[in-house]
C-alpha cells in the first residue's frame, strides 16, 4: 500500500500513524476509566464501604492510565526494557540515598523532639543508661544541635579538663534517661536556670 502513495504522502504518513494511534490509547483509557467509575458507582449502591469504593478508584485509575501511558511510549519508540531499566536503577539509587540520610534525618527530627517535649535541658546533669548493670553516659548537657547533644563529663580528677560526649539525638530514644535535679538545672559557673 505504501508504494501507492507519494514519497511526501509516506512521510506524512510515517507521522500521522503513531499520532493516530496515541489518540486511539488515550481514548480508550479515558473510556476504560468511565467504565470503571460507573461500575464502582453501581457497587457503591450496593452497601460496600466508601473507602473500599476510593481506593479502588484510585488503583483503577493508576493502573488503566499507567498502562495507557507504557503503551504510548511504545508507539513512540520507547522500549518496555529500557523503561524497567532506568526505573530499577532510579529505584536502587533512592534506596540507597534514603538509607545514607536515614540516621541524620532520624537525629534532625529527634532533635525537633528533645526541644519540644524536653526530656532533658541545658546545663543539667543526665544519664543514659546502657542497661540495668552497666554505667551509662553521665554528663552536663552544654549542648543540643541538629544531629548530637554534648555531655560534659565530671572531671575524675583536680584540674584536668572535663572529656565531652556527643550523643546522637536518636540514642535519647531508644535508652532510659535518667535526670539528677539536686541543683535544679542551675550551675554555679553560669548561673543560669531553665
């Protein structure tokens, strides 16, 4: 049929054809998904649960209009095996990355809890406690940040310097704190109470 038409009429046909045919897949997803809505619609008449009938609305639509679209990246010229490729890899990629932040975006929000629900403040003394026969770490809090709270040990001996602890705010919650409230929050040094 092809040597029918003229060498312009064959390039316009080699366009015309997949536009046709996109159109084509568009509509009969659009026709699909119609169909799909009345006869959730019918169901719903039925006494089924309107949370049943949203999410199967929803997954219909997902699925008829993600099988609409596959089908007009094949007309395009788009190969199903390099799409499952590159989605693969974008997936292994993100996994990868959500598991490299995962410990710093679980101290950042840890953080946002220790200053909203103060399990702990500024300048007082604290233990987290290992288990019910180990010491834990003991210290002054002198600092909370984003990712660490710092612990200023007491010094064991006269005139050597306190050691810090930095604690990754998340350890707050998987152990016991313990708080020791003798001098109410309040150092000598600075004076200051919260």
């Amino acid at each position: 049929m092809r040597e029918l038409w003229p060498s312009w009429g064959q390039q316009w046909l080699d366009l015309v054809v997949p536009v046709v045919q996109v159109l084509l897949i568009v509509l009969a997803a659009w026709l699909l998904q119609r169909l799909a809505r009345r006869v959730m619609r019918r169901l719903g008449q039925h006494n089924l649960p309107p949370d049943l009938l949203a999410v199967a609305r929803r997954m219909s639509g997902f699925l008829i209009y993600g099988a609409a679209l596959l089908l007009v990246l094949e007309r395009l010229g788009v190969s199903a095996a390099v799409l499952w490729t590159a989605f693969t890899g974008f997936a292994a990629v993100a996994a990868v990355a959500f598991f490299a932040v995962w410990s710093v975006l679980s101290n950042i929000f840890c953080s946002v809890l220790i200053f909203t629900t103060r399990p702990f403040r500024l300048y007082e003394h604290i233990e987290v406690l290992e288990s019910g026969d180990k010491p834990g770490l003991k210290g002054r809090v002198v600092d909370i940040n984003l990712i660490y709270t710092t612990l200023e040990e007491d010094s064991t001996e006269e005139g050597q310097p306190a050691n810090t602890l930095q604690i990754p705010n998340s350890l707050f919650f998987q152990r016991a704190v313990r708080r020791f409230r003798g001098n109410g929050g309040r150092t000598a040094a600075n004076g200051l109470a919260q």
